[in-house]
C-alpha cells in the first residue's frame, strides 16, 4: 500500500513540558515520530514549547515552533502552515486533548487538515471513560461496575449501591491526578470535590475498587489493513491499586500461562479492532490472580509511557512504526529495522527479562505523601534488562542512583518493624526495600503475599537474593573461590556491595574478578530471541554465556555517559546533551558508544550510537564496558552530575576522561577549595564558611550575617538547602532537623540579589558565551525554578563586561575544556559568583536553539583538543538578538500532596518551556501561560513587609477583572479585599482559581493553605514576579518558527 | 550435578542436570515462545525431540491440569536457562522439573540458550545427546531420523468425543500425533469428534459417516507416511477436509505436491502469517520442520492461500475445486495465538451448510464466516478419556 496521497506537510503536536505522568517518552516517540515522516518526505512542521528536548532540534522537524500549546495558538499556527495533516496521537494526553479541541471547534475542519493515524471517534472512545465502557459492554468485555459522576452527591448515591471500597478517577487527566480510593463517605466527599476540579470535562468515574489484581498491559498496533500485532505484554510486580507509572513493572509478563497470555491478548486485539485505532495503543488488564475473571482498566488510543518502555524492553520502535502506519502502510510493509531481514508485521520474542523501576523525588521532599496510589508520582524510571529476575532486579536498583547500598536501603536495617509494614502495607515508594528487609527478618513469602498481593513468585525472587546477601555475608574475601563469586555476579550483586561486606575496596573484587577471568559478556536486544541474525547495536550485560558481537577494534571509540532516569534537577536538558555529543564524536569520525539506563528517553534509541549499553551507570559497570570496548576516552560533561560523579572512579582505573578531571571537580565542588580557588584569581565570590559541629555553626552564622544560606556541597538541584533570616529561626531549624544536620555543613550569606548564568565553551584559554540568562526572582529561588530571559534585560554593559571578565579568568585558570556554567549573584552594583558546574547545564539546550549553535557540538570539538578560534564560532559574548527567549518553570506538585509550591534554593519544578518574542514583556506572559478571566477569585495572603508591593499588583489584577478575597480583616480592609469567613469553604466554591501567597524571606508560615490549595487544583503563586509577568502583557504577536527569529538574528556578529 | 546437551556437530553445553540419568538422544530443536512450555512438552509433535528454550525462565506457573496437549510429556528432553523449583499459580497442581522428573524426561539447566539457538541457527535443527557424562562418545544419530515417530504417539483406536446428536457436524479427526487444543476448539463450535487411528482411516471411514475429516498435526517427516498417501487422498476427494501442520504436509504429498526439510523448524507464538486473499497478517504457533515446496504446487490443484511474511514458505492451500484446504500452523494456539482460528470456523460452517443441504467451497469464500462463537474459549480439563 503507497502511502496516502496529499500528505507533503504534517502538523505534529508535542507534548510540552516535563510534567510528572508525561516526561521524556514522548519526546523519544516525538522524535521517531517526526524522523518517520521526513524519512517518507513529508515537511514536518512541530509545535512544542518544551526547550529541552530533542525533537525540538532543527534537524528533527522543518520547522519548530515554540508556541503555547493552546488552541488559539495552534489554530493560528495552522492557518499561517496550512498542513495537509496532523499527528496529534505521538504527544501524549496533551496532544490528544487538542487534537479533540481542534476538531470540536471545527478549525482542523476549518482549514482542511486531515486527522492522520486513529481518528477521532476512536480516541473519544478510548479515552471518555464512559464512551469506553459503552464499548465494554457491546463487545461484551468485563470492566468493573461504576458509574460517571458529575457532582457529589451523584457519587454518594453510588457509594450506597455499590459499598466501599471505591476508586475515584477525573476523566482526562494525566497520571491520574485528583484520583484516588475511599474507603468512607469523607473521603469519597474530598476525592470526588478535587477530581471533579481536576478533570477538564468536570466528570469523574467512581468505580468499585479491584486492588488486589495482577496488572497485564498490552501494547498494540494495528494498520489500516486490520493486521494487528501486540509488540510485548508487561506485568506489575505491585498488583492493581498502585498507578502502572509507580510500579514495578516486568516484561514479558512472568506469571501468566499461556492460556491467560493468549486470552487478553486476544481481548486486545479485539478492542483495538473495534476501536479502529491506525498506529498504537495500550491497553490495561486486572487480572484475578485466583480465578479466570479480568477486567479492562483503560484503553490510551496513542503511543504512551508504557510503549517507550516496551520499545525499549524489545527493541520494536513503536513511535517510529505508528508514524508509518498513520501515512497509510500496512505492517507487512515495514521491515523490522532490528533484523532487517524480517518484517514490522510480528510479534517480538524475547530471550531475556526486563524490569522497569520508577524513581520518585521523594528524597527531595521527605515531607511529601511518599504513599502510592492510583495518581502517578514518579518524575522518571529506569530499565533493566538480564537473563535472570534477580539480576535484573539488582541492576535497576543501581541504576536509580539512591542512597542504597547493594539492595538495602540506607539505614533500613534500623527501623523498626512496625515502620517497614507500614510502607509495605500502604505502598510508598520504599516498598520494594521494606519487603527485602522484613525478607531479611525472616518473616515469610506467604505473609509478605498476604498482605500487598503481589505474586509469591516475584517474593521468592526477593528471597533468594536475600539468601544470596547472606551468603555473600557468610564468605570470605580471602578465601573466596571462582565458582562462589561466580553465583553472586550471576545474580547481579555488585563488586562496590561484595566490598563493602567483605571489608575491601571494590577494586580489589574487581581486581579478583578478573584473576578469575569472571567478566560479563554481551548479548544482543534482537527482537527475535536468535531466531534470525541481526545487526542491532542494541547490547545488555549478562554474566552467564557467550557475548555476541565482538568489538571493532579498528576505530577510534568515545564513550558518552548519559544521564539515567529523569529526576527533578536532572531532566530531560541532559539527554539532549547526550545525544547532541554522540552525534558530534560520529561528525568526527569516532565510533561512539553510549551507556545509559532510561527507557524514555532518545539517547537509549539503539540507532543513535554506534553502540548502545543499556546498564546502570555505576562505576562497575561503566569499566567492564570500557573493557570489553576498548575505549579511547569518555565524555562525562554532558550526563548531569550521574556522569560527573564518576569522574574520580573512573580516573583512578586509569580511563582517559575528556577535557575535566577530577582535581578540578573538587576544586569546583567543595565550597572551602571553592572559595579558595576563586580568591587566587581575583573574582568575588559570595562570602561563605564552612562549619564543623553545632555551635560552630551558631558562631560562623553570626559571623557571615544574616539571612544565611545553608547548603550541603556535591548535590544538584539544591537539595537540603535553606535560607534561614536570623538566630532565631536556625537555632528552631537546628531543633527541627537535629538529626538530618551533616557536618560539616556551608553557610553562605544570603543574597537577594539579581541572578544570572552563563554557559560558557572553552578551550581552557579563549571562552565563547551564546548568551546571559537573566533571572526574574532574586537569588534565593532556584535556577531550576526560576523565570528566566536571555539576553539579560535589565544588566548594565557594565557588569556583562565584569561577567564576561570573570568568566575568561576562570577559564583560563581551571584544566577544562568544553562547556561549564557559571552562576552568578549582581547585589547593589557588585557581581559575585555563586557557584560553577563543570558540565553542560539546564540552560544548554535553550540556548544552542534560540541561537541557532550547536553549543555541544562545540563542546566535543574542544574536548577533543581543538582550539575554540577553529571553530569558526566566534569568541566572547555573542551579539545580543533582536528578540527575547523566556523560560518559565512547570511543576508538578498537584502530584505531589504535601509538596509545599513555595519557591526557594531547593529546586521543585519537573519541567520548563520557553517563548520567544520581541518584548520581555510578550515572551514571558506567553511563557508562563496564566490567564485570568473576570470573575475569577483570587485569595490574597501576603506578609506584612510585603503590602506595599502588593498595591501595585491588586490594582493589576482589579483591572483584569478578578475578584480579590482574603480572610484577613485588617489586610482585606486595607486593600478593599472582598471577606471570606472560611478559607476551606472557599477553595470548593466554583470561582476559586488562585492563591496568592507571598511572605517574608525563608518564611514558611502559610504552608497549610498553600498545601489545600494545590489538592483542590488551585494555582499557587508565591513571588511577585510570577504574578506580575502574567499581568503585565505584552503585544500580541503572531507565533513564528524558530527558523525565523534566527533569520531576524543572522548577519550580526559577534563582539 | 553436571549435564551435558552434545551436539552432533562438536558442540558441548554444560549445565546442571536434573532427572534421571542416562544418555537421551534427539533432535535438538529451539521454541521461542515466551510462555507455553507445558503445552509444549506435551505436543506430540515434538515427540522425540530435545528442546531448547529461547526464553529464560521456565517455570514460572507451574503445571496445571488443563493445558496438557496430549497424556504425557513427548519431548526427549529439555535443555533451558533457569527454572523456578515453584511455580506460582492458582491451577499449578505440579512443578515443571517434577512433572518431568516423574516422567523420566532430563532437564539441562543453566545453560547458556542463547548461543545453543545461534549454533543451530548456524547448522540447521541437528542432533544430539542429553548426558551426564561429558566425554560420551556421540552415538549413531541416524537412528533418530529413521525411527517413526508417528506411530508412537498416534492411537490405536477409534474414540468418540462429543454428544451423540445425529445434527451437529461429525468431524473425523485422522490422527497422526493431535493436540488436544484440536479437538477442543471443534467441541466448543459444536461438533462431534472421532479420533481415527491413520492406519484404520480407509477401513473405518465408512462405518463412522463423519461429515468431514481432519488431518491431525503430527511429529516428523511427512514422507514416512508415503505408503498412506493414496488412501490419503481418495479420503480427501470423499470428505471436506481441513488439515493441520503434518496434516497439510500430507495433504500436498498425496495430491503430487512435495515437501522438503527446513534449515531450522519454526518453533514459536510469533510466526506472522499472510492471508493472501485479505492481505492481513496474522501472528501463528507453529512448530514444524517439514515444509510443502511453492514450485511443486503447481503440479497439484491447490493454490496457496496463506504465506509466511518472513522466509516466503507456503502456510497454506486450498483445493480449486474440491472442498480440501489445509495450514501449515496451528489456527488452534496453545501454545500461542490463534489470530487465524477463523479456520476452523469456516471450516463447521461449510460442514452445517452441507449438512442442511447447501454446498460451498472450503476456504474458497468467506460467505459462511461465522458470527458469534467463541472459539478461544479453552475448556478445562481432558476432553477425552485417557487411553
Ligand atoms: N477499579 C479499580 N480498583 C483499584 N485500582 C484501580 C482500579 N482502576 C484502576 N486502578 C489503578 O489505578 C491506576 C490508574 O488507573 P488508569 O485508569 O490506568 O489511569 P491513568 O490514566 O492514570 O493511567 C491503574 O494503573 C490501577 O493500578
Ligand atoms: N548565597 C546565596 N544567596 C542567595 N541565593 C543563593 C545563594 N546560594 C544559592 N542561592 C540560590 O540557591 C539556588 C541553588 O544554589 P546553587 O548553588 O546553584 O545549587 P545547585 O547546585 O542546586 O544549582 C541558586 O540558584 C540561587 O538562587
Ligand atoms: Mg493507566
Ligand atoms: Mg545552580
């Protein structure tokens, strides 16, 4: 079948930015997606104001826009590209969902686009839960009894028929949010008041809860032929009742017989057939682990988390395959890129295991509700793939990058019983610990079973590695014999665990190891279990057998270090840099090898590299590839601070690392060489002392001044820190933390000034500068979260001189080459620099697009030696352009109760996305994306000091018609604030919208009301610059590609 | 204890040994299927065969009641990767290793799968030995081609299943090695079934009246059957007939078609398979070595009517004028998918519709497509009496 006739250009919606249930999978499926098209010659025009990613880059789509993804903006997108289709199904829910607006409001209709892939009859089955269940019940397939509800009191009617317990679900909502089980009337009440609010449609399904269940996905495909195929089936280790997102999830399933597998696969592809779904779709089962009885969970009628995983688990490229298919091709047409000698029309087999593991933020806000639920609460995951559960098991633990030794959890070996059956029974985030530790306390499978459902067969995995453990435990380092270590690197124990309780270093094991030639070997992700021979350069570690491709030893190698799951403060930015790296090293003529552990992302697609590792990203296993590879050098400036914190490791094997080197990390890194270092060269930094225990910590605070900053060294996205206004309030917070104080710990004086960045790219003696990120909050609100412009708007030429003077002296004077980033603090005419990062940053990515230069590119060059004037780039600070770039911070904290959304150094915000324009104004109202309608009601609390401010921002928000109301009788008379007698009461009115928050420096009072807010799907704005740079719009302009603005730049040089 | 699969090319892979002990000889084949391994043992046609695992972990859920393919375990052995000691599931009634053990079929564990598959991939299907006893000299490996298997695992004698209605279809199933999963799916569309010894087919026929046959999938080659293939066709030129991997192989044999060896069988759940009249691909289990030839068709009076997506081999046939049509995969699953199940459906159909009075072309229209019945409906248990 020829592809459709009359498709040249295609309008792909993306999916913004990184949001907690939709994260870098999609700009894995985003970018297949577009490639597919350009492959079949289609101009693919792509809307994503998601800065990080890599299908944004120009040589992914023709033209990018980074425009608000609204309908208004998409319509007039269309109008001006006037596309022959759009591809609506490859950017995740907020794809659908404006596919669905476009097509209500009649503007694809309007201009004449065709609906490429599923149409949209379909996806409103799949995805209105009702629509779904009329389906369900035509083709005579199970779902759990429940009923649509569009008020309370609708729901409280059900409860009565049905009983509890109950789940309640918003209907089009991602990751679940706003849902959640009630076991009793006041909680029903609650859920169902903020699922209501959540859900655009204003409808939520309360349904008779089947916690308990097993949980079977089925990815499916199917072309226009009717030919369906289901790529691969996954099972959760953690039964129904916990979100797919937040499970544990195994692939292929692993307790399923034949009978069951084949079943619900046939169920799949029944549905997907009456559906009629063109290119993907995934399909969610309970199945009764004592009976024959399943249910259908849902339906997602698009590519989704779950396909990239399963991408990745088989090695089928699903986005990739959908795109085809949504052109018009059969499945039967395609060639299976893995063998390339057999066709997309198959079903993949697999001749190894897969375990995907989530990583939760938790361990940045213990505060939170770590508890898990139907609403997905993890930022990212990672994937494992081996020969054996257990193994598997192991190295997805490694890969997480938490604080764990081997399987155990740091201190989990001291709590109390009753405190691990608590997380065990209740799921959180640190079951899977729990469970090995009470595993370690003897207590039985069979009762572990009992209470958390999950299979025996899975709790006897856990058992016979903890057995494993204690073994291990039981050897000695001296007197170990090959065969003994041979069974614990089988089932994945790690030389760093196997030292740590033999009393060695690892090291040492490894050095055993290999006196008893006791390496892994590599084998092939092949799609097709060996059947047929294939030339992927897809490989995973396994320590039983034979490796399947040799090494080619006749090129020069680079090894590039990825970034591992997608974390707050370590997002999707460096998987951009990852990519851009590999792709530079292969312009250089190098062959190039990557490792990395993320499922979701691009650089895990096994065409990028010339050689794909997909394993944990820990020292070990770093060196082995290494080994086996030979490799000439590794680049870890571009894998965040998972590459960076390898360095020293990796230096002490002996590995050639480009361009930094451990010495100058720490010189970096710890504040005391820090400031010494920044003292040598003659640049202020922000005056800091380190203290040792409890009183030298009240001694050093006087003597530095208050508001101090504390702050830990070694972390990234600003973990622990606290600003802290005077004695006072340290002395409360040293009571209040007692325990978690580490000394030695930092003080910093506390600067509300100004904050800027820069990236800078070195050679180590001339420096070039794309731009200068200017902040709009003060210092005190993390880079991460802050509102920023490039090119800075309000510094005088004066302190970008200063900036860019500092930033060649610290060059020069530090052994790097490559790209660091500079941080700096402007306080009353003064520059200071607040810290340096040896490795590309956040802000990399932003600045290579709106510049139009491929900053990592220029990177590698120069850490393979090259000098920067070769380059061709130009030096020093690059003109500034005729328009301004806008980052606004996205967060994620409505999935995260008990996250406070006031802004601080400690960085909360999961994603970004920017605008570009030519005013300041225009590019950051459109950036940060919040309207106010009138009539809209805005609660008002806000600190004494700050009133003043606040004059000037009622006045803006009277004007734009809102309705201020406050419960506080003094400030609300004062400012004319409309009373309300109950905060509680309000926040479930219907014109509730907002909360404007704002109090004095470190100040955490109001964390309550901030905290309600969010659960009832409020927004929350805690500085005056987020409210201001709605209020203050700026001309409306129409929506240009990024090819254009940098038309409007060329010709300017640089000075 | 250590265990050695030694194949007749040279090879030896170690593992641990489990089972009784002994020297086991046999074709040593690879299944990629990631589930189905009891349905797998216990199919006749890999009678004689060791097979070797693709997947992993074997195990998992145990040995239930219900998915036997046949009385007993068949393979000569099994060589895999790991196995659970357990088996997790609600119907598991027994271990994997126990229901071999107790069965005296050797289990090789611990090896390393992946590069056995490769070498076959490399040399073709090739024997080989199970052994305790690393420097065993190779044994006389001729003998396994030569044994007929077929005999072995077909019975002897004739066995009703199904109720006496005079209405319903009255399928003959000409037994050269069935699967249960046969037999249970022409139950649940409401037929009748006899099991026929194939040496008693011609003789019988007569007295048992079936309104069609079946010809069962079988282990082997289909040429050791060369002296049937005459009485074969004249009962497929009196009978609509369907038949099934070994069944179609003979089928094509008795017509002047031919069949010859693959490199390497297909042994799987993901074998995609193209209906050439709709062009739509349907994923099949298979497990065969023997395929019937393309050119020689044209010595015949079928036509191909399914092909494989992947090496080209013909899947399928249907007779031009005569109500023959025949599959070289299993449309029954188990193990595996049944994305062609319609096949049997088709197949009742036709039958009912001759029965009441009307004729038509098996797999030739799609006219007598049945709406409502639920073939994959496995039904529990042994549909059948134990021989
Ligand atoms: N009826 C139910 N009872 C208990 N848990 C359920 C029920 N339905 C869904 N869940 C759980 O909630 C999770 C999220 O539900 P799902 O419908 O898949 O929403 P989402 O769109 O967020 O993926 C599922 O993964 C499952 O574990
Ligand atoms: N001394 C200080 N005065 C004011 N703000 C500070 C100070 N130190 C850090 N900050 C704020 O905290 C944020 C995080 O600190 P930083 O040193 O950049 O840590 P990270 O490694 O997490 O990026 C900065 O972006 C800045 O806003
Ligand atoms: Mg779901
Ligand atoms: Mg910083």
């Amino acid at each position: 079948m020829p592809k459709h006739e009359g498709i040249h250009k295609v309008l792909v919606i993306g999916s913004g930015p990184i949001v907690i249930g939709q994260a870098a999978e999609f700009d894995y499926a985003g970018t297949q997606a577009c490639l597919a098209l350009k492959e079949e010659g289609c101009k693919v025009v792509l809307v994503n104001n998601n800065p990080a990613t890599i299908m944004t880059d120009d040589r992914v789509a023709d033209e990018v826009y980074f425009e608000p993804l609204t309908v208004d903006s998409l319509e007039k997108i269309i109008a001006k590209e006037r596309p022959d289709g759009l591809l609506a199904t490859l950017g995740g829910q907020t794809g659908l969902n404006l596919a669905l607006d476009l097509h209500n409001k009649e503007i694809l209709l309007k201009y004449g686009v065709k609906l490429l892939g599923t149409d949209i009859d379909s996806i409103m089955k799949g995805e209105d839960r009702e629509a779904f269940r009329a389906l369900m019940h035509e083709l005579n397939e199970p779902v759990p009894e429940s009923e649509i509800v569009a008020t309370v009191e609708e729901a409280l009617r059900f409860a009565v028929e049905i009983g509890y317990p109950l789940i309640i679900r918003p209907a089009y909502t991602l990751g679940g949010s706003g849902g959640g089980f009630a076991h009793n009337e006041e909680e029903l009440i609650e859920l169902v008041t903020s699922g209501l609010k959540a859900s655009p449609i204003h409808q939520c399904l309360v349904e008779k809860s089947i916690a308990g269940y097993k949980e079977v996905e089925y990815e499916v495909m199917r072309d226009e032929n009717d030919t369906c195929i289901t790529v691969c089936n996954m099972e959760n280790v953690d039964p129904v009742g916990v979100h797919t997102g937040d499970s544990i999830v195994v692939a292929p399933s692993q307790t399923l017989t034949d009978t069951e597998y084949y079943k619900l696969r046939e169920v799949s592809l029944k549905i997907i057939r009456a559906l009629g779904v063109i290119g993907g779709c995934n399909i969610q089962f309970a199945l009764d682990p004592d009976s024959t009885q399943y249910y259908l969970i849902e339906v997602n009628p698009r590519v989704s988390r779950s396909s990239a995983l399963a991408s990745k688990a088989t090695g089928y490229p699903i986005a990739k395959i959908a795109a085809k298919l949504s052109l018009g091709y059969y499945l039967n047409e395609l060639i299976n890129p893995v063998t390339r000698g057999t066709y997309a029309s198959f079903e993949p087999s697999l001749d190894y295991v897969v375990v995907k593991f989530p990583r939760w933020p938790f361990d940045k806000f213990p505060e939170a509700d770590r508890t898990l639920g139907t609403q997905m609460k993890a930022t990212g995951e990672v994937m494992a793939i081996e020969r054996n559960l257990e193994s598997a098991f192991q190295k997805a633990v490694r890969s997480l990058e938490i604080n764990s030794n081997g399987l155990e959890l740091s201190g989990i070996n001291q709590w109390p019983e009753e405190k691990l059956w608590q997380n065990v029974t209740q799921a959180s985030d640190q079951r899977f610990f729990a469970i090995l530790e009470l595993l370690r306390r003897a207590v039985p499978v069979e009762v572990l079973h009992e209470k958390t459902g999950i299979a025996r067969f899975f709790l006897n995995r856990f058992e016979e590695l903890v057995q494993l453990e204690q073994k291990a435990r039981e050897l000695s380092f001296a007197a170990l014999e090959a065969p003994q270590l041979w069974v614990l690197k089988r089932y994945g124990f790690s030389d760093a665990w196997l030292a740590s309780v033999w009393g060695t270093e690892q090291l040492s094991v490894r050095r055993k190891r290999k006196v008893f030639q006791l390496v892994p070997s590599y084998k092939m992700v092949d799609t097709c279990a060996a059947e047929f021979e294939a030339e992927s350069a897809y490989y995973y570690s396994s320590w039983s057998g034979q490796n399947d491709g040799k090494p080619n030893f006749n090129r020069k190698k680079i090894l590039v270090l990825g970034s591992g799951p997608i974390r707050i403060g370590q997002g999707v930015e460096f998987d951009y840099c990852s990519v851009h790296a590999v792709q530079a090293l292969q312009a250089e003529g190098y062959e190039t090898i990557i490792i990395n552990n993320n499922p979701e992302t691009v650089s895990t697609d096994y065409t990028l590299a010339d050689r794909l590792y997909f394993e944990p990203l820990t020292l070990e296993d770093v060196l082995n590839v290494i080994d086996f590879e030979g490799i000439e050098g590794v680049v870890v400036q571009v894998g965040g601070q998972t590459a960076i914190s390898l360095m020293e490791g990796l230096e002490k094997a002996g590995v050639s690392v480009l361009g930094v080197d451990q010495q100058t990390v720490n010189e970096l890194e710890d504040r005391d060489l820090f400031y010494r270092f920044m003292e040598k060269i003659q640049v202020p930094h922000i005056p800091g002392l380190t203290a040792y225990d409890s009183k030298d910590l009240l001694d050093k605070a006087c003597q530095v001044g208050y508001p101090v900053l504390l702050r830990p060294s070694y972390v990234i996205g600003g973990r622990g820190m606290v600003i802290l206004s005077s004695q006072q309030e340290l002395e409360q917070y040293m009571v209040d933390s007692l325990s978690s104080i580490s000394y030695p710990i930092l003080i910093d004086a506390y600067v509300a000034g100004t904050e800027a960045e820069v990236d800078v790219l070195t050679d180590g003696e001339e420096v070039l500068v794309p731009g200068i990120f200017e902040h709009m909050e003060k210092a005190g609100v993390h880079s991460g979260d802050s509102t920023a412009v490039t090119p800075s708007f309000s510094l005088s030429s004066v302190i970008k001189d200063q900036m860019m003077d500092y930033t060649k002296r610290i060059a020069r004077a530090m052994n790097f080459k490559g790209i660091f980033n500079i941080q700096f603090v402007v306080n009353e005419g003064h520059l200071y620099v607040l810290e340096i990062n040896p490795r590309a940053s956040r802000t990399v990515p932003i600045l290579s697009k709106v510049y139009g230069i491929d900053m990592i590119g220029a990177a590698v060059k120069l850490m393979l030696g090259n000098q920067l004037a070769s380059l061709g780039t130009g030096t020093g600070l690059m003109a500034e352009p005729g328009y301004f770039t806008t980052k606004a911070p996205i967060f994620s904290t409505i999935k995260l109760p008990g996250v406070d959304p006031l802004l601080g150094p400690e960085m909360k915000s999961t994603g970004e996305v920017i605008s570009i324009a030519h005013s300041v104004e225009t590019s950051t109202y459109k950036a940060t994306g919040i309207v106010i309608k009138p009539g809209d009601e805005i609660f008002c609390e806000v600190d004494g000091a700050q009133w003043e401010h606040f004059k000037k921002v009622s006045d803006l928000l009277n004007d734009a018609g809102a309705i201020l109301v406050s419960d506080q009788q003094r400030f609300g008379r004062c400012f004319g604030l409309t009373p309300v007698s109950s905060y509680e009461e309000w926040l479930r009115s219907q014109h509730a919208t907002m909360l404007i928050s704002v109090g004095g420096t470190g100040n955490t009072d109001g964390i309550e009301k901030r905290l309600s807010a969010v659960r009832n799907g409020l927004s929350v704005l805690t500085e005056w610059t987020q409210i201001e740079s709605f209020l203050i719009a700026g001309k409306a302009e129409e929506p240009e590609p990024i090819g254009r603005w940098l038309r409007i730049n060329e010709g300017s040089g640089v000075y | 204890m250590k265990g050695y699969l030694k194949l007749a090319t040279g090879e030896t892979y170690e593992g641990t040994w489990q089972g009784s002990q002994g020297d086991f000889c046999g074709e040593v084949v690879f299944f990629t299927g990631m589930t189905g391994y009891q349905e797998v043992i216990s199919d006749p046609s890999f009678r004689g065969q060791i097979v070797v695992f693709t997947y992993p972990l074997i195990g998992n859920y145990g040995i239930n009641e219900s998915d036997f393919e046949s009385f007993r375990p068949q393979v000569a052995g099994v060589v895999l990767s790991e196995t659970d000691s357990l088996g997790d599931h609600w119907q598991s009634q027994n271990t994997f290793v126990d229901e071999l053990k107790t069965r005296g079929i050797p289990i090789l564990t611990g090896v390393d799968t992946r590069s056995v598959v490769q070498r076959i991939r490399a040399v073709g299907d090739i024997p080989g030995v199970l052994t305790t006893i690393q420097d065993q000299a190779t044994p006389d490996f001729h003998s396994i081609y030569k044994r007929n298997w077929i005999k072995e695992v077909a019975s002897s004698q004739i066995q009703n299943i199904g109720s006496g209605n005079p209405h319903i279809p009255h399928i003959g199933l000409i037994d050269f090695g069935y699967k249960k999963s046969i037999v249970n799916v022409l139950i649940d569309l409401g037929c009748k079934v006899t099991i026929i010894p194939f040496e008693k087919a011609e003789a019988t026929i007569e007295s048992l009246k079936p309104d069609g046959l079946l010809l069962s999938n079988g282990p082997g080659d289909p040429k050791q059957l060369s002296p049937y293939l005459e009485g074969i066709e004249r009962l497929a030129l009196a009978y609509p007939t369907l038949g099934i991997c070994l069944g179609h192989q003979l089928l094509a044999l008795a017509f002047g078609g031919d069949t010859e060896k693959l490199k390497f069988g297909h042994r799987g759940a993901n074998q995609p398979v193209q209906d050439l009249q709709t062009g739509k691909v349907g994923m099949t289990a298979q497990n065969h070595s023997y395929v019937v030839t393309e050119e020689s068709l044209g010595n015949t009076d079928f036509l191909m009517n399914f092909r494989n997506v992947n090496d080209g081999s013909v899947e399928g046939m249907v007779h031009k004028t005569k109500e023959i049509a025949s599959v070289q995969f299993h449309p029954e699953g188990h193990p595996g998918p049944a994305d062609f199940q319609s096949i049997f459906t088709d197949f009742v159909t036709m039958i009912q519709h001759r029965k009441e009075g009307h004729t038509a072309g098996v797999g030739g229209t799609r006219s007598y497509l049945n709406e409502e019945a639920d073939p994959t409906q496995c039904k529990g248990g042994k549909v059948y009496a134990e021989a």
